[in-house]
C-alpha cells in the first residue's frame, strides 16, 4: 500500500501503480488484453522456476495472463533450457555487475 501510495502522489501512471498493487496475485484477470502486471507476474514465476517457491505457487497454464500474452509453449522446462544454454552469457553478465 505504501509503495502504491507513494507512486500516486509521485504521479506514476495507473498501470505502473497497478503492477505494485497486483504482482503476486497470480489469478488476476482485470482485462482482456495483456498489461504490464501481467508481464511481471509472468516474469515472477519464471524467476521462481526450480526453486522451493514454485512448489506454493500456481502453474503457468492456469494464470490468466500467461494466455493472454499467448505464451503457450513457454513452459518451465522450456526455461530452464534457454537458460541452461545462456549459462555461459550468464555468467559473464554475473561477473561485469558482481
């Protein structure tokens, strides 16, 4: 609430001010197109992919706006391989901001 607050009266747009309210509620369905809360509750659970978390979370096929962005051969083990094979690149992205 704070966070939302704070960017209203910074006068941030109401789509940034809706990602801070919703990201996380992962069955949100506000709209028929894909918004910017969508993309980063989508973000979210990919960066939760092969960790502990993923296990309290639902699965890509039953958030909204996974078929709203048309995501569906985006899986998690589709991730995990593009970054398997990004590792090297990972690495060396790791080793320039560490």
């Amino acid at each position: 609430e704070v966070g939302a607050s704070l960017l209203a009266k910074w006068e941030f747009a109401d789509e940034i001010i809706d990602v801070i309210e919703n990201s996380g509620n992962w069955l949100r369905n506000d709209n028929v197109q894909a918004d910017y809360c969508d993309i980063v509750n989508i973000a979210q659970i990919h960066a939760y992919i092969g960790t502990p978390r993923m296990e309290t979370i639902p699965t890509l096929d039953v958030i909204p706006g996974f078929h709203k962005l048309a995501l569906g051969k985006l899986t998690p083990e589709m991730s995990l391989q593009v970054i398997e094979k990004s590792q090297e690149e990972i690495e060396e992205t790791i080793a320039i901001f560490g």
